[in-house]
C-alpha cells in the first residue's frame, strides 16, 4: 500500500497543464441561422397552416351553400326521411347517411384493434429481420389515399365485373325458365366452374345456386302478385321445374306457401 501511494505522488505533484497543450481544440460550434431567416421560416409554416384551416373553411362553406335549396325544400326532416323517389320528386338522406355511420363504425371496430396489434408487435415481438420491412409496409399502406383503392376498383374490379360476371347474370335472368347450373354459368363467362365458383363469390357474395334460387323466387314473387298464372305454369316460367319445388323453396325461405303468398300481396283481384 505504502509502494503505491509513493508511485503516485510524483504524479500528483506535478503541475496542471493547459487544457491547450493536453489535447487537440475543440471544435468551435457553428452560428445559429440569422434571426430575419427564423422570422420567415415561422411565418411561411404559419401561411401554410393557415391555408390548410381556410381550405377546409371553404370546403365547408361551399357544400352548406349548394344544400340551401334541399333544406328549404325539405328541411331538416332530409335527414331522418327514408324515401329516395326522383319521379315523385322525394328525397331522403337518412339511408346514406345511415351507411356512412355504419361503414365506419365497422372500420374502427376492424381497424383500432388491428393498428393497436400491429404496433404491439412491431414495438415487443417482431424479429429485427422483420421490423424494417414489416414497419415500411405499413407506413405505405397509411400513406397510399383512400382513393387508390377506388381507383383499382373502378379500373381493375369493374372491368373484369363487366367482362365475366355481368354477361351471365344478363344471360341467365333472361332465361331463368331454362336450367342453368355452374357449369353452363361458367361455360357463359369462358372460365372454368372451380375458378367461376370462386370468382361469383367474390364479387356478388352468393354462390351461384344460392344467386339463381332467389333471382327464381323474385320472378315467382313477381308473377304471383301479377299474374293469372296457376302454380304449376309459375313453377315452370320462374324455373323451378314443378309446384312442389316451387312450394320447397317458399316455404323454405319465405316460410311460407304460393297460395297464401299470392293472397296476401295479390296486386289486383282475379
């Protein structure tokens, strides 16, 4: 012990250098951006906002000036009426906006625990090798406008809708007294019935004899509230084939019979 405090005191005796002399000179810190570059720079982030604000402002503006005429036609009964009839002149936004609230309650139901369970993972439990990609993903798909999607819809969907789907509803609903079944359908849209099956589910969610069923039912329907026609002859128009299927099917679905039904929604006496 005594070995090392002399060892030391040679050390500790010996005069403080310059802190010039003991090492290199810092490096000298850079001036600040003049004060009139600060001023503007806040000013022009402050038009920007600003801009933003009024833009809104007269987006608002504009939509309440072009409803004027609504509201002193209907008042502020437009919103809970339920009735959208051009010929008659009526009109009602309670459907609308009705679909807007539910479409978007049905967003956040879906999109906050998702969000809250993408976060959690990314931040706690995703692989270092996954984070990077996984987390610019996301970014993307939060930076892509909701637009897109409606674009790819009304150039991607909506073509192909028109090309292979539409043509066999069209087909089919003009002959609904002729069978039909997947593989004449998928015969119609050029395709294969597995890849057709999948396809007519996608875009109309029903499959293809659950869709044929109630477009022959609405034809039954029709044809009992407008017709003469006896059952059998119904059963036969609408595609059903024979009374009994056509009572199956009724009962099935609308638990009910023909004869009641007709009596109950018959639009004129025999």
């Amino acid at each position: 012990m005594s070995s090392t405090v002399a060892a030391l005191q040679p050390a500790m005796s010996r005069p403080l250098e310059p802190r010039s002399a003991r090492g290199p000179t810092p490096p000298t810190t850079r001036r600040g951006a003049p004060p009139w570059q600060d001023w503007l720079f806040a000013r022009m982030t402050m038009v920007f906002a600003l801009f933003v604000l009024l833009t809104l402002v007269g987006i608002i503006g504009a939509l309440a000036w072009a409803a004027i005429p609504a509201f002193e036609k209907f008042g502020l009964g437009f919103f809970v009426t339920n009735v959208w009839n051009p010929v008659k002149l009526e009109f009602g936004a309670l459907a609308p906006v009705y679909g807007t609230l539910v479409t978007s309650a049905i967003a956040l139901v879906i999109g906050v625990p998702v969000s809250f369970g993408i976060a959690l993972f990314l931040t706690e439990m995703c692989p270092v090798v996954l984070k990077r990609p996984l987390g610019t993903a996301v970014e993307l798909l939060a930076a892509i406008p909701s637009i897109i999607y409606g674009m790819w819809g009304l150039f991607v969907f909506a073509p192909f809708f028109g090309d292979h789907i539409q043509p066999v509803l069209t087909r089919v609903l003009g002959t609904l007294d002729q069978p039909h079944s997947v593989d004449t359908m998928a015969e119609l849209a050029h395709m294969a019935p597995r890849t057709f099956a999948r396809k007519f589910r996608n875009e109309t969610g029903a499959t293809p004899h659950d869709w044929l069923t109630h477009q022959r039912l609405l034809l039954a329907r029709r044809l009992l509230e407008d017709s003469d026609l006896g059952v059998d002859a119904i059963a036969e128009r609408s595609g059903f084939g024979s009374a009994a299927t056509l009572r199956h099917h009724f009962t099935q679905r609308l638990s009910t019979t023909p004869q009641a039904y007709r009596g109950a929604f018959r639009s004129h006496p025999v």
